[in-house]
C-alpha cells in the first residue's frame, strides 16, 4: 500500500488515500461509491469497459460506464514540482 494524493480537476486540495498500485493492470479504477462520497465528476463513456475476472471470464455484473478525471501525486513527484 501506498500513500497518493488524487486532485479533482476543478479543486485546489487533494485528497490522500492509500491505494495498492500494480503495474501489470491495464487501467486504474476507482469504486462508484468513492466517487460520489469524494464528489468526482463522472463522466459517461461512449462505449462500456467490460472487466475480466482473474481466471479470464468476463465480468457482467461489473461494467465500467464512467471516468473521472484526477491528478494523481505521490510525495515523490510533489517534492520535484515545488
């Protein structure tokens, strides 16, 4: 786990949270419900995400319909911009 900031679009303070990183996945996901608790904008995709599960199956019950735009920070790359 590690700790990340992630900056709304349209907001001058960030929020901190720990997350687990993994550099092998496709895309970053955020859950529905963090979103509106944390009031990111969603935006509609155009087309659905489906989402694979771990043996390869996909995922029906679980399809990607938004995104939210973030600026994501780690206290390495805050240091370097000041």
């Amino acid at each position: 786990m590690v700790k990340i900031e992630l900056k709304k679009e349209d907001d001058k303070e960030g929020i901190v949270v720990e997350a687990l990183l993994d550099s092998g996945v496709i895309g970053l996901v955020m859950s529905l419900e963090f979103a509106r608790k944390n009031k990111f904008r969603k935006n509609k995709l155009d087309r659905l995400i489906y989402v694979r599960n771990v043996n390869s199956t996909f995922n029906y019950k679980e399809l990607i319909e938004h995104m939210v735009e973030v600026e994501l920070f780690t206290k390495s790359t805050k240091k370097e911009q000041k």
